[in-house]
C-alpha cells in the first residue's frame, strides 16, 4: 500500500523539483511548482521549509548558501543519491495512486 | 549519523534559529522583489510576501520540530502511549510487573552477596598496589612449626604465604620494591576483660607498620606505630570499629584505658577507621595488637614455639605496597632474590638448591581470598539458579505480551496502514517493554532487601553471623539497571518483532478473536507462543530437579545416624586456660562444674569433652600397634579425650568392657604429669646443659617409660580394623614411635578398658572411622548436658553455674546438639532452602506461562469451539482438546529439561550427598510434580470452553 497523504505529495514535488532544477532555493521551489502546474498547484511557504528540512534531516537533499543571479544571499537545495532513490518511490508510489483512483472513478461512472 | 546531528542540532539551536531567520528573509526579499515587479506598492508587496507564509514563529518552531521531533520527541510520546496502554490493562500490567520484580529482585538480592563476596576491593588505600607475598618450591621447607590463619590458599603445589618474623624484617630491610611492608596473624582468640564480665574477643597480631603500609587511619586517638614493635614497649591495642561500638557503646574515653588480654595490662591507644572493618574477606577481628605481644598473648594452641626469634617458625602473611614505578614482576623477582638466599645460606636454611624456592606476587585483594572460598561456589550456583528463574519470567512476560499483541494487531495494522514505519511500531512495544520492566526493577529492588536480608539469616551460622558486610553499592545498582534493561529487551523483542510484521488485510478485515486458524499470522504466533511455553518448562525442570537434588541430600543428612541421641543435649565451651587456670586446677573445675550441673533440675547427666560431637574439629594422633615394626605407626588416628560418664551422657553404648572411671583419669594424669616434667627439664638442659641436670632428666624419662599405660576406649571400628579377632579389652597398644627416640624409649602406651559403639565424629558426612577415646587431661573442653525436656531453658541457670565457679571463665558456643548439627549443615541447608525456594517460583511462573497462552487461547478459539458444539462435541472433547494442548507442551518442555538437567546437575554433585546427581527418582517426582499442577494450570481454561454457549459463541461477530 503506497502513502498518498499531502505531505507525500509535496515531498514528491519538491524532489522532483530539485532533480529537474539541479539546484535551487526554496523561492524557487515555490515559483517552479506555480509555474510547472500551470498555476494549478502552489506550495504553501509554511510548509516547505519545514518540509525540505525535514527531507535534508532524512539525507535526501543537501543545502548551500550561495549568492542568487541578483547577488543575494540564498540557501540552495540539491538532490542526494538518497534523495534519488526516494524520487524515484514516490513516483511510482503516485502513479499507483492515480491509477487506483481512476480505476475508482471509472467503476463508479459504469 | 542523522541521529547525532539531531540531538546536536537540539544543543545549537540559535545557530539553527539564525540559519532558518537568513533563509526566511532571503525568500521574503526575493518575494517582495517580484511583487514589486508584477505592480505591487513596496508596502503591499512586503505584506504580501510576510502573509504568504502565516504565523512566522510557529513555522519556525516546525522547522526545528522537524530535527528533534524524531527523536526525543516521539520518545516522550512513546512513553505516554505506553503508560496508556498499560494502564488499560491493569491485569496484564501486574502479573507482568510481579513476575519481572521476582526475577529481577532475586538476581539483586544474590548479586548483592556477590558482590559482598567476591567484588568488594580492600578498605585500604590505593589497594591496586597492595601486594600478597607467597612462597613457593617444588619441595616442603624443613622448618620447625608452619601456622596458617586461612587468610590465603595453602596448598603442597602452590605454597602457602606465611614466613618468619626474621624473614619479615630482613625484606624489609633489603628491598627496594616496596614502599611499605605489614605482617600480621590470626585472629586468635583472646580473652579480654576490662571493667565488666570477661570475654572472648578476636585479636590480630599485626606489625607496627601494619596501619602506615595499608593507609588506614585511626577514627579516634592513635594507630599502632614500628615503635610498639619493641619488646619493652608498654603493650597496646588498636580496636576495631565496629567492636568499639558493641563492646564499649562507642565511648571515646576509652583511649588510654588498661584492659587485660589473657592477664597481659595493655592500653587501648587507638580505634582504627570505620570503614577498616577487616582485611581477609570474611575475616573480622575485634582488635589489633602488636607481634611483640606474641610470647605473652597467645592461642592454647600455640604452645611454646618461639614466634619472635625462630627463622624456622613461619606463621606471618605478608604484604608489600609497590614502590611507584615498579613493576610487579620487577619486585617479584627482587623479592625472590632476597628469599632465595635466605632459605638456602640464612642462618636455618629451609630449602635446597634444587627445589627452586621463590616468591609469587599476587593482588591482594584475590590473594587474600580466606572465607571467600567457602562461599563463592553456593553464591555462584544460587546466580545460576535466578539467572534461570529470571529468564522463566521473561519467557512468561514475552509469552503475555504475545497473547496480548494479538488481541492488539489491529491497533498495529491501522498504525501501519497510517503510514507509521516498523522501525517506529517496534520502539513503540519496545518503550513498553522497557517501561514494564523498569517497574519491575523498581519494585524487584524492594524484594531484594528483603531477600538480602532473609538470605543473610540463612547464611548465618548459629551464633557466627555472615562475616561479609552486605549492602548495596554502585556495583548492584549498575547490574540492576543492566538486568532491568536486558529483560525488558529480552522478554519484548520477540513479540514486536512479531507484531510488526503483521499481514494488513485480513487485521483490518478481521476482529481479532475471529481469526481464522489458518492464517499465516496465528501459525507464526503460536510457534512462538509455544515456544516461550516449552521454553518455561524446560528451565523450571532443571531448576526443580537442582533443588529436589539438593532438598534429598539435606534430608539424607538430616538421616545419618550419628552412633548417639543427639535430642535433648545443650553444649557450651569453656577455656580454662586463657583465663591462666594450670592442669589440676582445671581437673578440678571441671569435677566441680560436673557436678554443680548435674545437680540442676531437668538435668540428667553431665559430661564433657575436648571436642564436641559433629563440632566439626577434630583431634589426631600416631599409635604403634603391639608387634608392628618400629616406626610403622597408625597415623591421623581421631582421638578424643573425654571426660567422666562421657559415654552414659551421650548414650554411647559400652558393647564390652566398661567406662572411664575415676581411677582411669588419675592415672592420665599422672601420665601426663610426668611427660611434662620430663619435657620441662629437658628444655631446661638444653637451654645450659649441665652433668646434673642430665641426670635429673634421664630419670624423669625413666618414670615416664615405667608409668602405666593409660586407660583408653575403643570404638567399635577401631577394634575391626586394628584389632580383629581378637578381644582387644586388656591389650596394650603403643604411642606413637615416629622417631628413632621414641622407638628407645616407647612411652607408656595405653591399655584398653573398653569398647565403645561407633559414632560420627567431626563431621556428620565422613565414614565411621576408629576412635581413640582417652581421659581428658587440662585443655579447653565442651561440655555436655543431657536434659529431660528442651535444654535451651537452661541456659540461664548454666551461666550462673559457670561464673560462680570461676572468675574470667567465658563461656562460648552456647548451643543445642541439635543446633550443632544445624550448623554443620548450613551449607546445605541454605542451598537447600534457597533452591527450593527458587524451584517453587520457576514451578509457579512456569505454570502462569501455560494458563495465560491456553486461556488466550480459549478465548480466541470461543467461535471454533462454539461450532464443535454445535456440531455434538461432547464437553469432554472439549477438555480434551484443550488440555491436551497444554499436556503436549508440558511433555515436550519436560522432555527437553529432563535431558538439559542430566547434562547440567554433575556440576553440583560435589554438593550432593547419598544421591546421584541423575537420581531418577528425583527426576521422575518433579517431571509427576510439574505435570499436576501443569493440569491445574490447563484445567482453569478448559472449563471456561467447556462453558462456551454455541449460541452466543456463534452470535459473537
């Protein structure tokens, strides 16, 4: 049985995230998910730091201060092979979800 | 690694905080920039970027809580939910609780006289470079007297570690090894009188630098200093502390008081620190007083052997304290140096070349061993015996939580569904565990005070009380707290193992008491759960059959007829001697004493002995069979002087011949007599011969050949074994003719007047062997009351008897024959007790183990059984069905203990008496004992399923 609760997904979303970006900071993590969904999903900013502390306590994301393009101060985030693996669970754990659910609706339609 | 970082993260958390601020006011900027950019006021925009991310404190708090929470947090939270849990089972939680604190109050309690025993380091400073001196050689020295205090082992192979006050005081002189050296010796007993009655104190001889080299200090006024090892310095005693308080409640003015020991004046000069209580594990002494004292207060036993100046008189254990920066084999070889040259070119040599004579160092607190031997063998066992009775309680507890585990793998299923990892659920049983077992520990703490204090009764031995102070220490509480956490690992890792590997589905599906039988999870559980059960017979088998074995030899003991009626008999000592009395006057005292005692009410007869019966010591000496080759002596023959109407007191019969009579102790003494004259001058001529005092000494060994033999009795083993076919009552039989001097001149010998039947004599265990009985002559002596009814209520007017009779008489060892044997028995009687003990509570777990699994069992199985019924099973089916579950796991643990217990018991036949250690009664009465109340334990829960109505059973889901 795969876990599909919210913070799942947004665990799902911020690793994809950061393994398409390479590196980034949390700002970013925000805007490329606003951006990436078309405007559909937007990540609570209460929630991410919390989260991506989380995942860097679990050794999936490793962080860095650096300086951002408009020379500020920023903390970058970057996957792990940890963090890999655990992209590559949860991704497939979403998928079955989805299809689960589908598979739910569809029955509920015939 | 994360963990670390986490609890370190905890430590740096304002590092953390201003790491978590920068973070938060980059991503506020860069917000509050593009706001700016999409048209926003900078005002808005800024309150736009703080909006977005709520309450800014509490997020905080959530980035920091995401580094502890893992851990210390969900510990709290474990902790919690476990009291929880428990709590909601009061039942489950007590049974668990008690049977962790018995096992775990069994262990602290018998780890204490462990500790007390074997653990305990010297009360001395710096006691790691404290060393024993021994000697060794591959032959034995040839010395005039060797004395031994039981303060180290003595054996032919090892040596021993007793010297001479001269060697003592040449490696003192010679070595550079130690910093400091001490002798000392015995205790012995002293008679020491003061203001008040006399009594029989316990003394050690020790050198005057015994205090300095130990660094042990006085409590109040002064230690012994080198200077009390004078010869002409006034004589003076250290106390011990605990002496002072019992025997002078502890009153300070006591420095500088004169008491006598054995009529010697010495001052008290000092009381030693509290914490000094002795030396030699178990070897207590009630004061300390100077070697030099050596000539003017010794032991009966010591007679006239010149301690202070003879080289060849070796009875002082030395210590050395090691020079810092020396080693200890650098000091051993230093020391064997000086030992070798004197053993072989000092003034006595006691050893040749070849026989390699040296010095072995060995720490001394193991060199110093002396009771510890003595009781280290049952303490070890009686370890063994709760170590088993601990893990019974584990198996039983893991058994209970297992039974509970299924009721609760819902619980763990929806946990598991919910995302929780099995890491998580397993420290969750765990805390539990833990949390069960640490109130064990607590409350097993508890039970072993009074445990220690219960045990150490039975330790004790009539009126010689344990001699090790018992008391807890960070040694106990440390193995404790270890024991409490290894069994709450112990007895919890399995069943959350268990649990945490539940299949989902048919859990959440499922009630718990509706499982069907056939699923995979049951299977897997009741293999462990009978597991555990078989597990819990198995140990209370060996457990029982250890203590039925040591229970049979007690009782065996206990049957041992010792030759004479040993009921109604109270036995006291007295020793005239230390109180200064000569020969005759004891003689006397004694007669005086007979007949003073015999006149009491309630007593029957009188008599004494200079050995009690089953006292445990006795008396040896050398005879000479008429006819043998000369020097051919019987050695090591038990003799025992004893005193008028001896035989009629203790109802020993006569088998032919008659008894001592008064006549038969005249002529002993008149013996004795002149062999003493006779030494006494030849002692004399020796010290300054001269042609008249040679004179006077050949005709005073002349009176003593001519003397006429002396009265004795033999048993009837003697008369078997030295004399047979004969009638031995009116032969000679000769002293004893071990050197070419006594084959010229053979003493008087003895004349038999009687046999007598056999009996014990020192032990009640040894054969019965040939005893030589003589009349008494002096010497100290245990006499013997026989009394129409309980002879303890005699005590009192005893007492009054003995001290009007004489002055400074204290009497010692006031007991009942009864009593006696009590004593000589100790050893077995405890273990006897103890394992018995200790048998009856694996027995009574064991048995709690089976009732809970088939009561489970019972109750889970209530629809299957309610379908049975349903379908004509009769009840006895039922019974049968459960029952015989149970009956079947009790077989196969039996099986399985029976077979470890005949593999394990040789280990203690050492111990047992009259019973093999694979006797198959014992086996065959505990394997019936077990199995009747295993029945018990079944038949509880199988009623409640023969009472299952199919009806409600059915109706249940």
């Amino acid at each position: 049985m795969a876990k599909n609760d919210l913070q799942g997904s947004l665990d799902l979303l911020v690793l994809k995230t950061v393994s398409q970006m390479g590196e980034l900071h949390g700002y970013g993590i925000v805007l490329h998910i606003q951006r990436a969904s078309d405007e559909l999903l937007s990540v609570e900013e209460g929630s991410l730091y919390p989260a991506l502390h989380r995942m860097e306590q679990s050794g999936w994301i490793r962080s860095e201060w650096k300086l951002t393009e408009t020379n500020r101060k920023a903390k970058y985030y970057r996957l792990t092979a940890a963090g890999q693996k655990e992209l590559r669970k949860a991704q497939e754990s979403f998928e079955q979800v989805v299809k689960g659910v589908r598979a739910v609706l569809r029955h509920a339609q015939g | 690694m994360s963990v670390l970082r986490r609890i370190a993260n905890l430590f740096h958390r304002s590092k953390l905080n201003e790491d978590i601020e920068a973070e938060l006011g980059s991503h506020i900027e860069m917000r509050t920039a593009d706001n700016i950019a999409a048209g926003m006021s900078p005002k808005e925009a800024r309150r736009d970027a703080h909006l977005r991310f709520g309450n800014r404190g509490a997020m905080k708090e959530r980035v920091i809580a995401a580094d502890a929470h893992t851990l210390l947090d969900s510990l709290w939270q474990d902790l919690r939910f476990a009291l929880r849990m428990l709590r909601k089972s009061p039942g489950f939680t007590a049974v668990a609780i008690l049977t962790l604190a018995l096992g775990i109050g069994a262990n602290t309690a018998i780890f204490s006289f462990i500790d007390a025993v074997l653990l305990r380091v010297l009360p001395v400073r710096d006691s790691q470079q404290l060393v024993l001196l021994r000697w060794s050689a591959h032959a034995k020295p040839k010395i005039h007297g060797s004395d031994g205090y039981g303060d180290c082992d003595d054996n032919a192979r090892d040596g021993a570690c007793n010297f001479s006050l001269s060697f003592f005081k040449t490696i003192r002189a010679e070595n550079n090894a130690f910093s400091g050296m001490a002798a000392f010796a015995g205790p012995i007993d002293v008679d020491l009188s003061g203001d008040g009655a006399a009594s029989i104190a316990q003394g050690t001889y020790v050198s005057g630098d015994f205090f300095s080299t130990l660094g042990v200090n006085a409590f109040i006024g002064r230690p012994l200093s080198p200077a009390d090892d004078n010869l002409s310095a006034p004589p003076a005693i250290v106390l011990n502390y605990a002496y002072w308080v019992q025997a002078f409640g502890g009153d300070r003015s006591v420095i500088g008081r004169t008491v006598r020991l054995d009529n010697t004046p010495a001052t008290i000069i000092g009381v030693a620190d509290p914490h000094f209580t002795n030396l030699t594990p178990g070897k207590p002494q009630d004061f300390f007083m100077p070697i030099s004292l050596v000539n003017r207060v010794r032991d009966q036993w010591a007679g006239h052997a010149p301690y202070l100046t003879d080289a060849g008189t070796w009875w002082l254990v030395m210590l050395g304290r090691l020079t810092p920066g020396v080693s200890v084999g650098q000091a051993q070889a230093a020391a064997t140096t000086i030992y070798r040259n004197e053993m072989l070119h000092g003034a006595t040599p006691a050893f040749k070349e070849a026989d390699a004579p040296e010095i072995r160092l060995e720490p001394a607190r193991t060199g110093l061993n002396g009771e510890t031997s003595r009781f280290a063998p049952m303490l070890l066992l009686m370890m063994i015996v709760v170590g088993f009775v601990l893990l019974i309680a584990c198996a039983n507890v893991a058994g209970l939580i297992l039974a509970r585990s299924a009721t609760r793998q819902k619980e763990m299923a929806v946990r598991l569904a919910l995302g929780a990892g099995r890491a998580r659920i397993i420290r969750q049983l765990l805390t539990e565990s833990v949390l069960l077992s640490f109130a064990g520990g607590v409350l097993g703490i508890l039970f072993s005070v009074w445990g220690v204090e219960t045990i150490g009764k039975l330790l004790t031995r009539g009126d010689q009380p344990f001699p090790f102070v018992v008391g807890p220490d960070w040694r106990i509480l440390a193995f404790t707290i270890a024991a409490t956490f290894a069994t709450g690992i112990l007895f919890g890792l399995a069943p959350a193992l268990r649990s945490s590997r539940i299949d989902l589905t048919p859990s959440l599906k499922e009630s718990a008491s509706s499982l069907p039988e056939s699923a995979a999870y049951t299977g897997r559980f009741f293999r462990l759960g009978d597991a555990l059960v078989v597990a819990q017979v198995a140990l209370s088998i060996i457990v029982l059959i250890g203590a039925g074995l040591l229970v049979r030899t007690l009782q065996n003991l206990r049957d041992i007829n010792p030759g004479f009626d040993t009921r109604n008999i109270l036995l006291f000592a007295i020793d005239p001697n230390i109180a200064g009395y000569s020969d005759a006057q004891i003689q006397q005292l004694y007669g005086n004493l007979q007949e003073r005692l015999a006149a009491l009410p309630g007593v029957i007869s009188v008599s004494y002995s200079e050995e009690a019966l089953l006292g445990g010591g006795w008396f040896g000496t050398e005879i000479h069979l008429d006819g043998a080759p000369p020097k051919q002596d019987i050695t090591n023959l038990k003799q025992l002087p004893v005193g008028l109407n001896f035989f009629s007191t203790m109802h020993i019969p006569i088998l032919s011949g008659r008894a001592f009579t008064s006549a038969d102790f005249a002529a002993a003494i008149a013996n004795n007599a002149a062999a003493a004259a006779w030494g006494t001058l030849a002692r004399a001529n020796s010290a300054s011969p001269s042609a008249s005092s040679s004179a006077a000494v050949a005709s005073a060994r002349e009176a003593y050949d001519h003397a006429a033999p002396t009265p004795v009795i033999i048993n009837e083993a003697f008369a078997k074994k030295f004399l047979p076919d004969r009638n031995p009552v009116g032969m000679h039989i000769g002293g004893g003719q071990w050197t070419d001097n006594d084959v010229q001149h053979p003493s008087p010998g003895y004349a038999v007047v009687g046999i007598a039947g056999d009996t014990k004599y020192a032990q009640l265990t040894a054969d019965t062997g040939p005893i030589l009985f003589l009349p008494i002559v002096g010497n100290s002596a245990h006499f013997e009351l026989r009394t129409a009814a309980n002879p303890a209520v005699m005590v009192k007017s005893v007492r009054e008897i003995v001290s009007r009779a004489g002055e400074n008489l204290p009497l010692t060892e006031v007991r009942t024959q009864t009593e006696q044997i009590d004593r000589l028995l100790f050893e077995q009687r405890m273990l006897a007790r103890l394992s018995g003990f200790f048998g009856v509570v694996a027995l009574v777990l064991a048995c709690i183990g089976l009732y809970g699994l088939l009561s489970y069992e019972v109750a889970r199985r209530t629809r299957e059984l309610g379908i049975r019924m349903a379908l004509g099973a009769q009840t006895r089916d039922l019974l049968r069905l459960v029952v015989g579950q149970g009956i079947l796991l009790v077989f196969i643990g039996t099986v399985i203990g029976i077979a470890a217990a005949m593999g394990v018991t040789r280990f203690i036949s050492a111990m047992l008496y009259g019973i093999h250690a694979n006797d198959p009664a014992t086996i065959t009465g505990v394997a019936i004992l077990l199995t009747l109340v295993a029945l018990a334990a079944c038949y509880i829960p199988a009623r409640r399923a023969m009472k299952v109505d199919p009806m409600i059973a059915l109706r249940y889901e």
